[in-house]
C-alpha cells in the first residue's frame, strides 16, 4: 500500500506541473485525468493506512481527522484561485500543486510498509 500510496501521489503531483507546461487542450485534458487517476486512487489507499497504523479505538477520531483535510484543501485551492491566478496566472497555480511531490520523498523513508 505504501508504494500505491506514492505512485498515485506522484501521478497527480506531476500531472499538475505537467499541466502548467502543455500548449495543447488534448494534452491538458489527458494530463487531467490523469490527475484525477491519482487522486481517486490515493483516497482508499490513504484511509486503509491509516486504519491499518491507528489502534482499534482511535480509529474512527483518525479517519475523520483524515477525510476532514480535503475541506482544508478545497479552501487551499479557492484561495489560490483568488489570490494566485489573477497575479501570476492559472499556469503557477497548478505548478504549487506539485508541492506534494516532496512529501512523497518523505514517505518513500518515513512510511512504514503495511
């Protein structure tokens, strides 16, 4: 699970930088479903780790605490989207989602395997 974990992390991480970069709207929509590969691929792959990895009794408090993040990440973009695209353009916003990326360094070392 952990490798999955990474891979579909990276996929939207670097489909997010490469989406900044193409010039046409086939490339731009191939690089979007991609994206959304690794992040519909990331969400049960990330619940079962933590399941796994949490003790019985915290599990529950742990999962919510885990799903109640992609409400701080959709408040994350509407800010970008405010703040970002006006100034430097749509093209930056979807560079910063590569941010991830680095966490997946992280992971690769600090993750235990499940």
């Amino acid at each position: 699970r952990k490798n999955v974990f990474i891979i579909t992390l990276l996929l939207f991480s670097i489909g997010s930088g490469l989406s900044a970069l193409t010039t046409t709207l086939a490339a731009f929509l191939v690089l979007r479903f991609l994206i959304g590969m690794g992040l519909g691929g990331e969400l049960p792959v990330a619940s079962t780790l933590v399941s796994e990895s949490v003790p019985a009794h915290e599990r529950g408090k742990a999962v919510v605490l885990l799903e109640s993040f992609w409400a701080v990440g959709w408040l994350l973009s509407a800010f970008i989207s405010y703040f970002v695209i006006p100034t430097y353009g749509w093209q930056t916003a979807l560079l910063l989602a590569t941010i991830p990326a680095l966490y997946a360094l992280y992971l690769r070392w600090g993750l235990p395997d499940s």
